[in-house]
C-alpha cells in the first residue's frame, strides 16, 4: 500500500459529536472521483462520549478489506492520542488538533506529525457550542481534501445536495470546509505523497449497508411482515425495510399500507409473528442478533416440524452473551444450523457484501416458500453496518417469487381428503393449504408427534415417516441453496475455505500468497446444507485451510459432519478478536503453516515480499 | 396433544343456520379430556356461539398455546384450520397471521399457566396491540396438562390436591386486561352455557380483542373443598353483575323479558350487545367503574362474571397501522414490487 489511490486513513472521534456523517461525506467523495473505496465504522456500544473509529480504504485494485496499516491517522480524541500515535505506519502522518499542545511523549520517531487548530478555528469562526462541535468534523474533512488532493467541486455539489433544504447550514458547512482546505494549502506541502487522482473505476458500483441492501431485498421479494426486536446491529435493516415501504408500498389511493411492521415486545414474539404470518401465507421476516436467535430457538423448531416458512436474518456480533454489541463476528454458525431442540437442520445463506445480502434475501424467501421451512440469512455487523462498495444492484422485472406447493381454491376443490404431510411427489415435499381459501384445505398444525395426514400420533412408524421425510427434504435443499463459489488455478496445492465477510479479505490474501509463490485454490461457502461439490474440492488438496472468525472453528466442525471429511485435515485460521478480517491475517496463518515454499531451492531471495 | 376422530352421523331433522350447517358441523374430534373437565363445557359453548352465529368454518382460525385447555381447539369446528402452538405463544402467533390475513375470525384458546405465567408478556402485547381475536382464558388455577401444579391464577389458600397451600398472590386476567386498555373484557363459567353464549358471541363480533376469562374447573387436579376455581365455590360465590345478550346484525330486537334496565351496543358490524344491569348502576362502558366493581367483589370473596366492559370505538391494530383493507394475503406482487425502474432511481442513492 501507501501511493496514489492506494493508502488508508483513520478518524479518530468520540461518538455523538457528529464525525459520522462528515466521515461517511469522505468516502462518497473519494467513489465519485471513481475511485474504489471502503468504509469501516468500529464504533462503541453507547451513544455519546466514547471512542469512535472509522477507517477509510483508498485501493485502485478494488480491494475491500479492512486495512492492516494507517498511512494517516486524524486524532481528535484526547483519550485515544496514544494509541492513534502508535496505529500510524512507519513513514506515516498523524494529524492532531493544534488548540492544544500535544503532550511530548505522544511525539513519534519515524512519523509526521501536522497541527491544525481546529477547535481554535471553530470558535473564531462560528457560534454556539454545538455548532462548532459539530462544523470542527468538516473543517478536519477540508484539511484532509488538501493532504488528499481530493476534488472540491465534488466535495462542494455532495454538500449542496445534502444542505438543499438548510441554507444556512449550507453555507456554515461550505465556509468550514474552505478553513480547513486553505489552512492546510498555506501551512503544509500539499498534497501528501499518498493521495487520491480521478479514475474510472465506480460507474456501475455503488456504496450500500447490508442491512440496508438485505432490507431493500425483502421488499422485492415481496414479504409484507416483518416482525422483530431492537439489536444492535440488526435494527438497521428493520429501519430500512420500514423507510422502503413507506417509500414504495404505500396505497396510492388511500394512503394506507402494503405491509405491517410489528415492534414486539421480544424475540420470542418477533418469531411468533412471523411463523404466524408465514402460516397464514404471506412473505414474512425477522431481523436479529444472537440474543435473538437464543430467544426464538423453541418456535424455529415449531416452524422446522410443521413446515411453515420464514425468513430470519441473523446480523452477527460478538457472542457469547451480550458480548461486544458493535464488534463483528461469524460465531452463530452451528447455533444457526441446527436450531433448536430434537433432530433439526436448517437452511443458511451467508452472504458475503452488501449487494449478496440483495439477492441472497430474495433466494431466502424463495427457499423458504419452497422448502416450507425457516431460513436463515448469516449476515454479520461488519457486512450489515458498514458503508461497502459494490456492484449496482439489478432487478429482473420478469422474476416472479416461487411460493411452492401451495394449494388454490381451484386445487382444493377436488381434495376429498387433505393430508397435510403426504409426499404425493417424492421429492419430500407436502403441498400446504392456507387458512381460509378452502374448506377443504383446513388442517390442524401441531408441534406434537403427528402422521402424514398431519394427525395427531404417538405411534413410532407413524412419527418416523414424517421426520425422515424432512431429513429428504433437507438433503434436496442442498441442490437449490446457492452453490459454493469456486475459484481454482491450475496446480494449486492448497486449499482455502471461508464464507461470508471473509471474502475480501480471503481474495486479497491470496493475491498476497501468489506473490510469495504459494497457489491456492478458493472455495467460499454461500449456503448449508453443503451438496457434492464442497467435498470435491476439500478432497482435491493436500492442504486445506479454513479462514473464519469464531473461536471453535465452526465453520470446519460443519464441514466435518455433514460431509465426513476428517476435521483434522482442515487447518482453522481463526479470527475472532470482533474487528473485520484483513488479508495480512491470512497471509501470516497461511503461510506460517507450510513449508517455505522456496527453502528447497534457492533460500529468500526468491521470495516476493508483499506489496 | 390427543384426539380421536369422532365418527360423523347425519340427523336430517337439525335445525340449520344461515349458512346451512346445523351444530354438528361446528363439532371437532372426539375430546381426550377427563370426564367432566370443565374445558369440554367452554369447548360445547363455543360450537353452539359459533354455530347460531353461522360462522364460516373454513374463515376461522383456531389457535392455542399448550395444555390442557389448548388442546380444546382440536374438538370443535374440524373444518377450519387450527394452530397449537407453543406454551403461551398463541398471542404472537395469532398476531402475526392476523397482520397477514385480516379477513379471518381468530378463535384463541390458552389456559391460566399458557397466558399467566410463560405468556404473561404475550398477553398483555397482544391486548396493547388490540389484535382482533377471542383470547379465552380457560381458567382451572393449575397447570392441568403437568398433573396440578399451582397456576398464577390460584388463590392465597387455595389447596392442591396433594395437600399444600397456595400462598402467592394471584394474577387476575380480567384485573389485568382493564388495566392493559382492553377493549372488551368479560369473565364466565363453564358450568353457565346460558351466561357464556352471549358473551362468546358478542366476543367474536368485536373489533378487536375480546378477552373471556372463563373459570373452568379441572376435575382431576382442583375440583376439591379448598379450591376456589371448584365447581362448587365458583357456583356459591360466582356474581353475575351485567348479563348480555347478543343480537347479531339484521336480527329483530325483542323486548327484555324482564323490567330491569336495559342498555345496548352497537358492535361494529352494526350486530348489538344488550345489557341487563343485574348489579345496580353498574355501567360497562366505564373502565374505571369495571375495574372498581371487579375489585370490590374481589373483597367480598366474589367472582364478578358477565361482560364486565367494552369499548367499541377503540382503533384494532390494522387501524392502527394503518393497513390496506385488503389482507396482505390477498395482494399481489404486482402490488408489492417496485420493479427494475424504481431500483435504479433508488441507486442514484447510493453513489
Ligand atoms: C416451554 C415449555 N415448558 C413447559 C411445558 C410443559 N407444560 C405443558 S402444559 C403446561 C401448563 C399448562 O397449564 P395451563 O395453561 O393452565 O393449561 P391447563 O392444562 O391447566 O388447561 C406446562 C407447564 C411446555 N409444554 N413447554
Ligand atoms: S387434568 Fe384437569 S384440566 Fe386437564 S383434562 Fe383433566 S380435568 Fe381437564
Ligand atoms: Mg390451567
């Protein structure tokens, strides 16, 4: 790293003083100079007064990941000096408020040290406390557009459009961000000799949150319910889904609604509304974290057993317990995959970005219809609250969403006798009635032991009949869920396994290997159950590594029981500290665990050092 | 949860309902409860109440919780869906199919233990919400289904059959509804179909909850001297304090056969709701005149019964919400997808 269109740079802040949308204003600028760019929010679990982070990507090779090293870091935060200090990078700079003195020991060898008195400024400039508070973000982001050479014009326009409507505000914000750029012009070389410089590489990109991404996918695919509890850091894709359906679902001749949000009162009630609505034979969901997901384990059994769709998005943090709120991680996997009590499995999509989180929560709803059962979609804090850069998101008008096996008035008339749980087909799915289309149709849904005809049974045969049936169901679901995206090179030795947000980091890891002469192959996982192809490639290496962020490896431990193949021939490269994946981690796991590929021929020199 | 199937006999001499049914066909499978238990009584009420309303049994939703009262769901009406769910979770089930389909008659049946203690929370969320359904509380003071242990709603001295005494202050559910902003509060007998039929009947005409607390005797685990949910206290303290009948729409009114006062509701389906004041002033429109007389007879070691309050005006959560009439069931998706244009207007968003 470190060049043009190739260099990192932190916010150090406290949370509550307004630095979130004058950072978020950063990164749009850098993407509509086209230039690729990602965002990373590492925010507190409160909501005023504590350390805030967030670090901004500048790659022109389109990489994603979280970055290893700050080329810059702006610290505005008293209480995080000394950590900031030492987060910058050999050769790097650090750029401090100058109203104050910076406390002697906090000056570093090997790195730059640049004051502005933006405080100072502020108070000159402006009035009132919180005004100042909160224009003190955009002078910081006016100094960084000279450091940077970003291009004001760009800058100016993103603020018009966000000021339309506030003149005032407009012109405090303009006058702020022209203090910081000038001063920055007058006391310093500018630009530094890592910055930005236009490109063309964002067209058909666009920058989305998960939550937002997989909220806007619901909508498409048509669900009308949605039930949940507040959690971070799920809430957002609730707030999402509600802002879309005002926007979109809204009765145009009456004003009146085309959906029902429900707040409950808890998890356990989230779930029960939308097994309900699901039972009634609308497209319904529930968002939440793995509190939740403990909370609603009981009824995902009920909906398992009798055969009711839903879709639950898991938006994962770091467990266990209340664990770290706003941190990351991908620890819900085996909770996800057999929830709740007796023999159940479940279907889980884990999508990797934002623009997945789109499509893959309309395969949810489909699979869900489909399969008549719960299914999960394994986001996670990092995939779901961070600002990515992805692909623009597209819709076939010609879709039209698979309900499955799901009975008219028409069909029904000619049932005499409707068996609920009845395999007519043999593919291990029963057609379901819905209430109130058909007098015909009317069943008895019970979580007790029941028979195909859906009767109540406590005869061993009777009971078998409809669980192996489900276990045929399950194994079917493995050919429809979305197949394992698979990248190979030709004489590959090692094998790499991840899923979910590991993804940029993983892809640039292996970039990152080649250059050290290590070839891997790729397998991301996108869904359980797993079908033939993901044995086939852990069969195909004679190492396999597998790169996820929990602490137990669960990810390996799936793998190993549903396809039999032996857990100790998969190596775990573990990440489970709550901040998202950089690619430098895997290098070093990965890498750390072969012989040099080099020390049999001629020693070092041979090797690339990463770029 | 157990039922046999009950051979279906066809006696053409019925009397029929407007639909053409006669009784039987509100019936369900055969009941597996002990004999005499008083949940079999409240099950018969509610097939007679639906059966001269002439519901459409395939427009009705039968749901419950677990025990041995949420059983009953399985033993009348067999031709309209069912749904036992899990112990004291009817309420949020129920809630989320009626956001999905605001068209059908939710029957919801729970015990004392599904709706006092597991669901207490989803109780009170769903009378908040004022989700449109009959919530019957079938009231025995145990836990019936687990072989008799005391039920939040048993009474400060009130015996088990083992021999030990209650001595944790009860959860009264008609209490508790007024205090929640229920907007249709009653409580019956199982022993008395004549006072429970209107009152059953009126509940499934009303736009929004109507919550039935019904003191239903367990025969095996709490019909004993010491019980105060036994058929005998309950019979010896029960007060009636405001009897109903139920009119519905397009049904003549006759004259009260008695010369007590008289008051009338009008349900929002335009059937109406009378009143004979057997209590004195007693007004069931005032909740806080409910609520007072409630507890005085609580006092007095009385059970107030009858159709102790209703509010008739109170918005049901599709009012709320504000939904579209039609139920979300029936919407198509054209109706509910943007498409490919609206998407891409929306990405000019996101960059
Ligand atoms: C989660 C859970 N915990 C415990 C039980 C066991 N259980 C079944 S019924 C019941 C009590 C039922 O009492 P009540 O609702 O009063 O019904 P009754 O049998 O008295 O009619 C209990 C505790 C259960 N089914 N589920
Ligand atoms: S145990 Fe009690 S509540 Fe249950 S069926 Fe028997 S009498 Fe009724
Ligand atoms: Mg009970």
């Amino acid at each position: 790293m470190s060049g043009v269109n190739d260099f990192a740079f932190r916010m150090a802040t406290v949370n509550g003083t307004g630095s979130a949308s004058s950072n978020s204003l950063l990164m749009q600028a850098i993407f509509r100079m086209g230039i690729p760019v990602t965002g990373k929010n590492i925010f507190p679990s409160n909501i005023q007064g504590l350390p805030t982070f967030y670090d901004i990507r500048v790659s022109k090779d389109g990489y994603t990941a979280r970055p290893q090293e700050m080329d810059l870091v702006v610290t505005l935060n008293p209480s995080t000096y000394a950590k900031d200090v030492a987060s910058v990078r050999k050769g790097g700079y650090l750029l401090y408020d100058s109203s104050w003195p910076l406390e002697p020991d906090l000056v570093r060898e090997g790195i730059t040290i640049l004051g502005i008195p933006f405080g100072k400024m502020c108070v000159e400039n402006f009035e009132g406390d919180r005004n100042r508070t909160l224009l003190r973000n955009i002078v910081y982001s006016g100094a960084l557009a000279a450091f940077l050479s970003m291009d004001m014009e760009v800058v100016g326009q993103m603020l018009t459009e966000k000021f339309s409507k506030k003149k005032g505000l407009l012109d405090a914000n303009r006058r702020a961000i022209q203090l910081g750029f000038d001063y920055a012009k007058s006391h310093f070389e500018c630009p530094l000799p890592f910055h930005l410089d236009h490109m063309d590489a964002t067209g058909d990109s666009i920058i989305i949150d998960g939550n937002s991404a997989a909220a806007l996918g619901a909508v498409y695919a048509g669900a009308t319910v949605g039930a949940w509890y507040p959690i971070t850091p799920s809430t957002s894709l609730m707030e999402a889904f509600t802002s879309f359906c005002k926007k979109f679902r809204t009765e145009p001749e009456t004003g009146l609604a085309r959906y029902c949000i429900i707040q409950a009162e808890d998890e356990l009630s989230a779930a029960g509304i939308a097994i309900g609505a699901g039972w009634a034979g609308v497209r319904a969901f529930t968002n939440t974290s793995g509190p939740g997901i403990s909370l609603m384990q009981e009824f995902v059994g009920l909906a398992y057993y009798t055969e009711i769709p839903a879709v639950f998005f898991d938006i994962q943090r770091t467990g266990p317990s209340t664990g770290m709120p706003t941190r990351t991680q991908q620890a819900d996997l085996m909770s996800l995959a057999y929830a709740s009590h007796g023999d159940t499995k479940h279907i889980v999509l884990f999508p990797c970005n934002p623009e997945e989180c789109f499509y893959m929560s309309v395969k949810a709803f489909d699979l869900a219809d489909r399969f008549q059962t719960p299914v999960f979609v394994a986001s996670d804090l990092d995939i779901g609250m961070n600002d990515w850069m992805c692909k623009r998101l597209q819709w076939d008008d010609s879709f039209r969403p698979d309900r499955g096996k799901c009975l008219t008035a028409d069909e029904l008339e000619s049932v005499m006798k409707f068996s609920r749980y009845l395999d007519a087909e043999g593919d291990g799915i029963a057609a379901r009635s819905l209430p109130g289309v058909h007098g015909h149709g009317a069943y008895f849904v019970r979580g007790s032991g029941h028979d195909k005809h859906g009767t109540y049974t406590e005869d061993a045969d009777a009971y078998q009949e409809v669980v192996d049936r489900l276990a045929r169901k399950f194994r079917l679901a493995a050919t429809a869920v979305p197949a394992p995206e698979i990248h190979t090179v030709p004489g590959a030795e090692v094998g790499i396994v991840s899923l979910g947000g590991c993804h940029a980091a993983v892809l640039e890891a292996i970039d990152r290997l080649r250059d050290m002469g290590i070839v891997a192959d790729y397998m991301r996982i996108r869904a359980f159950p797993f079908d033939a192809p993901v044995r086939a490639f852990l069969d195909s290496h004679a190492v396999t590594f597998v790169v996820e962020q929990n602490r137990d490896a669960q990810l390996r431990s799936l793998l190993a029981i549903e396809t039999g193949k032996p857990r100790d021939e998969m190596i775990p490269v573990l990440d489970y500290g709550g901040m998202p994946l950089t690619a430098m981690s895997v290098v070093s796991a990965v890498s750390g665990h072969l012989p040099r590929p080099d020390t049999k021929r001629s020693p070092r020199k041979k090797r690339k050092v990463p770029a | 949860m157990t039922s046999i199937t009950k051979p279906q006999v066809r006696h053409p001499g019925l009397k029929k309902n407007a639909l053409g049914f006669t009784q039987r066909d509100y019936e369900g499978a055969m009941s597996t409860l002990c004999a005499g238990c008083g949940h079999d009584s409240v099950t018969a009420a509610l097939v007679q109440a639906c059966f001269e309303l002439a519901l459409p049994p395939h427009r009705a939703a039968k749901m419950s919780g677990i025990g041995c009262s949420s059983k009953t769901t399985a033993y009348f009406m067999r031709d309209s869906h069912g749904f036992n769910s899990v112990h004291g979770r009817m309420p949020s089930v129920t809630t989320g199919a009626n956001a999905a389909n605001r068209d059908l008659t939710y029957i919801g049946i729970s015990g004392d233990g599904d709706s006092l203690s597991i669901g207490l929370g989803q109780f009170c969320h769903a009378i908040r919400r004022n989700v449109r359904m009959l919530y019957l509380i079938e009231n025995n003071g145990v836990y019936g289904l687990t072989k008799g242990q005391f039920s939040a709603s048993a009474d400060v001295g009130s015996t088990s059959k083992k021999g030990e005494t209650n001595v944790q202050p009860p959860i009264d559910p008609v209490l508790l509804a007024l205090t929640l902003g229920a907007t249709f509060v009653a409580r019956g007998f199982s022993g008395d179909k004549a006072q429970l039929i209107p009152i059953l009947k009126a509940g499934l005409s009303h736009n929004g909850l109507a919550m039935v607390d019904i003191i239903s005797p367990c025969v095996t685990f709490n019909d004993h001297e010491g019980s105060t949910k036994s058929y005998k206290f309950t019979r010896e303290h029960d007060v009636e304090i405001s009897a109903a009948d139920f009119v519905p729409l397009r049904r003549e009114i006759k004259a009260p056969g008695t010369n007590e006062a008289i008051s009338t509701v009008t349900m929002h389906d335009g059937s109406v709701v009378r009143f004979r004041k057997t209590h004195e002033g007693y007004d069931p429109t005032n909740r806080e005149a409910a609520y007072a007389h409630v507890r005085a007879c609580q006092q007095r070691d009385e059970v107030a019964t009858g159709l102790l309050f209703i509010d008739e005006h109170g918005a049901d959560m599709h009012a709320v919400w504000k939904t579209v009439a039609t139920p979300l069931v029936d919407l198509t998706y054209e109706q509910l997808c943007p498409g490919d244009a609206a998407l891409q207007a929306l990405m000019e968003k996101y960059r």
